[in-house]
C-alpha cells in the first residue's frame, strides 16, 4: 500500500522560512517524478514545483519562482520543499504526490491529473 505524508507546516511570519517533508513508502520512489502543491480555501489546488525521478531537473511556477526550492533524497525516500521569504498568500494546505510524467528536463510538470498518489497536506500559514 502507497503511503504519502507530508510535515513540516506550521505558523511563520513574513519573509520567513519553512521546510517542507514528504515521505513516500510502498513504491519505488526512485521511479517517480514528484510535485508540490496547495490549495487556499475557496481556490483550486496550484502546482508549485515537480522534480524529475535522479532529482536532477526541477520546474517551478510562476508564484514561487526564486523563493522555493524543491529536492529530494531517494535514498530516505523523501521529498523536500524549502520556502523562503514567504508571504502571506502562501497560506495554504500544501500537498505533494507522485508521478510517472517527467518534467520535459525541467520545461515544465506533468498535469495535475497524471499525478497519482497524494498525501492528506500539512497546512502553512503566514502572518503579516
């Protein structure tokens, strides 16, 4: 059974950091490329950032370009999504998952739909 959680949410202030944890078990996670993703209350769930299945080519979207770093450790089977200088309308429930797609050697994420196995999230929230 594919299990996928996520850590590392919390409360930050503006300009802050967090850390972001997603542990995969019950795959090959070498096998898989990866994704970030939220959803703020009343909005549809955003693709922040994917990273190839070696970790050696990663996208980003627009709103968190420069400021969030993804990486992973295939070796823990873990997945990682550094934010810095973080806002306010970062607060959301933040989500990874797996995927067979790639990421067009960093050009771009699969689909949110061709993701396949996601975690129940971990909420950030970020004062002003």
């Amino acid at each position: 059974q594919v299990q996928v959680v996520e850590s590392g949410g919390g409360l930050a202030q503006a300009g802050g950091s967090l850390r972001l944890s997603c542990t995969v078990s019950g795959l090959t996670f070498a096998d898989y490329s990866m994704g970030w993703f939220r959803q703020a209350p009343g909005r549809e769930r955003e693709t922040l950032s994917c990273i190839s299945n070696s970790g050696k080519y990663t996208y980003y979207t627009s709103p968190v370009k420069g400021r969030f770093t993804i990486s992973r450790d295939n070796a823990k089977n873990t997945l990682y999504l550094q934010m810095d200088s973080l806002k306010p309308e970062d607060t959301a429930m933040y989500y990874c998952a797996t995927t067979r797609g790639g990421t067009g050697r960093g050009t771009s994420c699969p689909p949110i739909g061709d993701f396949d196995y996601w975690g129940q999230g971990t909420q950030v929230t970020v004062s002003a």
